[in-house]
C-alpha cells in the first residue's frame, strides 16, 4: 500500500525493541512517511526543528522521551512500553 508514492507498512507490524538511536531513528522515519509526512512537516507539527528531526532519523541525535512521544503522536503512532523477560537468578542456575 502507498500514499503520496511512499510505501505504507503493512498495519499490524509489530517494532522489536528498541536497541539505540539507530533503531529510535528508523522507528520515527517509518512512522513518518507511514504519516505520508516530510521531515519539514514533521517539525512544523512538533515544535521541533527539522535539523532535530532529521538528526534523530539518521541515529546522531538521541531524542527525549517527551519530544520522541510527541513525534510518533503527530504521525498518528505511540509506544507501548513491555517489560522485556526477566533473566534467570544467579542463585538459580546450576552447573551442569
């Protein structure tokens, strides 16, 4: 699916945990051009330059969590925080 020559990704997709500002960057930069946004309407949006914007889309800029909840918001996304799986206890491993 496309809108405005963009690909769409396909609704349901479902983002791995985020691992750094690379994967911040491709999250926002998806959610954008899903939107059908460019960079520049984006910050026009948000309050937010477009140096920023661009910035944190490339991985050079790591975004606060109140400007990077903003700018999914404005391309119509959140984040839905789940705690990731517990690792076993030290006191509970034993040797093999």
């Amino acid at each position: 699916m496309t809108r405005s020559g963009r690909t769409v990704p396909p609704s349901g997709v479902t983002i791995q945990p985020l691992r750094g500002r690379a994967d911040v960057g491709a999250l926002l930069r998806a959610a954008r051009h899903a939107a059908g946004l460019s960079v520049r309407e984006l910050a026009a949006r948000t309050g937010t330059s477009r140096s920023a914007v661009s910035q944190i889309e490339n991985g050079t800029r790591e975004p606060g969590a109140g400007t990077l909840l903003r700018l999914l918001a404005a391309c119509g996304y959140t984040l839905r925080p789940e705690p990731l799986p517990q690792p076993p206890r030290i006191g509970s491993m034993r040797p093999s």
